[in-house]
C-alpha cells in the first residue's frame, strides 16, 4: 500500500480480527453461569464479575443457563463468537468430572479457550458424629472391619462427591456403599439422620455442619490444610500421597480467541484475584483465589479430566451405559 493508502485503510482491510478495531471492551460482556440463581456457584460468579467489570470499566452481565449439567451452558458459550464477549464459569462439573463419566455434546478441550482460573475448595471427608470414629486412620479401620455394612451418600452419580469416594474407596481397597442423591442437602440431610455413614463433599458445603457438631471432619484434600480448618488435616499428610480432588471454577470462552485478547482478560482478572477484599468476601464460600496463566490453566483442566476418567475407568462408572 502507499503511505496515503495506509492510513486511511480501516482495520478490517488490514485483516485484523473483529476485536482489534476498537477497544475492548466497548459493549457489556456476556458471562455465562451454567447453574441456576442462587448457591455458591452464582455467588462466585456474580462476585468476580462485580469486580472484573470495575477492573475493565465495562459491565458483565451474568446469564445463569441451568441445566443438562452444564451442558446447555457449554454448547452456548462454544458457539459463540471468539470476540471475548462471551464468557463461562466452566467449573470441576463441565471441564473435569462430566467429561470423564459421560459422552456430551461438546469437547472440553477443543471446544474452549482457557482464560483464567478463580480459585477452589477442597473436597473433606466427614462422618456421621455417632460414627465411632475420630481419625482417619480409625475411619480406614472401621471401613476394613464393616465390609458392605457402612454407606456413603453423594450429590448425585459421577459427580465430584462420588469420585473423590470411589478414588478414596479404590486407595484404602475397601468397599462402601454408594447412594446417590439429587442434590447435595438431600445427601447431607440423611448423613445427619444416620441413614448414610460418610461423604466426600464440598468444604463450603460442609461448613454449616461442621459448625454445628453433626457431622465430624476427617480429612480434606489437598496438600495444604485449608486456612479457615487449620485442625484438619490433609490427606496427603495422612498418608494418601497427591490425593486431590476440589470444586474449583475458572473462566473459558469459545475456541480461538485472540492470544492478546486473552492475556487482557487474563492479566485483568489476576489483578482482581489479588484485591484482599475480593479474597475475604469468596471466604464465605471456603474459596481459596488461585490465578493462573491461560497456559496453566489449560493444563490443569487437562490433568483434571485425566485424574476423573483414570478413576471412572477403574471403577466402572460410565453414565452412558
């Protein structure tokens, strides 16, 4: 092109991507949060984004899209443009445990651009507090000496409750009943009642009880105790070497954005991860802020599914069947 020709050429002309010809972001972003309203995943969301949106000076815009365990969500986000205006919460659901259990509609991998991690919680290990038992070590002897007499409840099959039990099923070599719920408090209500005898919940989920006396804590997951049970140890420190297993969320959008669009979100969101209020108020949901590289962040949600389809496999869990 000549000089005048250049200048006066627009981006578009220039083969830029669509993003690059004003600035972003110039127009709200659209987040998309893969539960209903209301519960601890909406909460991070809403809590991020109330931030984020400051940090960019522009308005996210939460889309709570419920249902197909995420699926509905995930087939929205990957069919959006690559522009950075659409956004998800993938969460250990939709880009670990689901993928591992069960064939859907989209790939978690090559369907997704990775942004950014928020943060997570672990997974603890609690017992009916009738349950004889104080320690892990005498959970696992209790386990061996009540072969198919104890039970376990979950938030429902292939979920991470169910996981994190049959991973820790399949390290002791002892068996437990699973019963599988619709939901978590339905779970948590009979583990109090003394109809189930153990779970592998959430920590947030879990708080309330802890709290109150009725269920009594073990273990958590992990290989650092958690800052708010400073009392509980891993299960790492406990003998179970690497055992991990935590709710955690992260943002994605659709495959192929922009590397440089990327990093903007990326860089923006670690600055909001950082603020120690924004640390304080995700505390409520027992959520640690964990920032990470889109890079890093990518291969955690590969290893994610690695760990969940190992553990799948081993334990015969396949939701399709």
């Amino acid at each position: 092109m000549k000089r005048r020709t250049l200048l006066q050429a627009t981006p578009l002309m220039l083969g830029l991507p669509a993003w690059a010809q004003t600035a972003f972001p110039n127009k709200p972003i659209r987040y998309i949060v893969p539960v209903a309203p209301g519960g601890g995943s909406d909460f991070v969301g809403r809590t991020v984004t109330e931030r984020w949106g400051q940090a960019l000076k522009q308005t996210f815009v939460v889309d709570n899209q419920s249902g197909g365990g995420g699926t509905i969500a995930a087939q929205t986000t990957a069919r959006a443009a690559p522009d950075g205006y659409t956004l998800m919460q993938g969460y250990v659901a939709t880009h670990g445990t689901s993928p591992a259990t069960r064939k859907l509609p989209y790939d978690a991998i090559k369907d997704f651009t990775p942004v950014g991690m928020i943060g997570g919680t672990p997974n603890v290990l609690v017992v009916n507090a009738a349950l004889p038992v104080n320690t892990l070590k005498e959970f696992v002897a209790y386990l061996r000496q009540n072969p198919g007499k104890l039970s376990y409840g979950s938030a429902g099959a292939g979920s991470l409750t169910h996981l994190t039990m049959e991973l820790f099923k399949q390290q002791v070599n002892s068996f437990i009943v699973h019963i599988p719920y619709r939901g978590i408090a339905p779970a948590f209500t009979d583990l109090i009642g003394g109809q189930t005898q153990a779970m592998f919940p959430g920590l947030a989920a879990a708080v309330p009880h802890i709290r109150s006396g009725r269920v009594r804590p073990l273990a958590v997951t992990g290989l650092v105790r958690h800052p708010q049970f400073k009392d509980i140890p891993t299960l790492d420190e406990s003998g179970f070497k690497g055992f991990e297993a935590q709710q955690w969320y992260g943002v994605v959008g659709p495959a192929g954005m922009p590397a440089a669009l990327v990093k903007t979100l990326n860089d923006s969101l670690g600055a909001v991860l950082a603020m120690p209020d924004l640390r304080e108020k995700l505390s409520i949901e027992a959520l640690e802020p964990l920032a990470m590289s889109p890079e890093q962040f990518a291969e955690f949600i590969r290893a994610d599914i690695a760990r969940w389809t190992q553990v799948a496999k081993a334990r015969g869990i396949q939701l399709d069947n």
